[in-house]
C-alpha cells in the first residue's frame, strides 16, 4: 500500500505507539496515509480505538512475526 510518512513505533510500549502516531499525523495534510510499525500485541485494539474516536480511517493492519502494521488515512477536516 503507498503511504506518505513512515513511523518506526517498534519496541515501545502503550501509549507511546499512539502519541507517536498523533505526531505523525499532524506533520501531514488530511487525506494522505501515515505508516506505523510496531511490535506491542496491544497496538491493535490501541489504533482501533484511536482511529474510531479521532475519525482517521484505518486502511490496512497486517501482522507478521510480531510486526504489526498499520496504514491510517488522516482524515479532511
């Protein structure tokens, strides 16, 4: 999937893969799609509930070996 900003949110634990995406995400233009790596089990559930109460759409979550990985499209205002 094409993304415009790559985050490297690995070995860290809740919350800092979420407030690393919130950073992320205000360092581009709403519609465009911020990449997140990282390796926390409970990242999952954490950018599900992130994406539902921010209005950013989860594109994409895939897992390989411990890697999850996450497109999120942020959203127009």
């Amino acid at each position: 999937m094409e993304f415009d900003k790559e985050l490297d949110a690995r070995n860290l634990n809740c919350p800092l893969p979420i407030l690393r995406c919130k950073k992320g995400l205000s360092e581009i233009t709403g519609g465009q799609v911020l990449k997140v790596q990282a390796t926390d089990p409970g990242s999952v559930k954490d950018f599900q509930a992130f994406c539902r109460q921010t209005g950013h759409e989860l594109l994409q979550q895939d897992e390989e070996n411990g890697l999850f990985t996450f497109f999120i499209k942020k959203r127009t205002d």
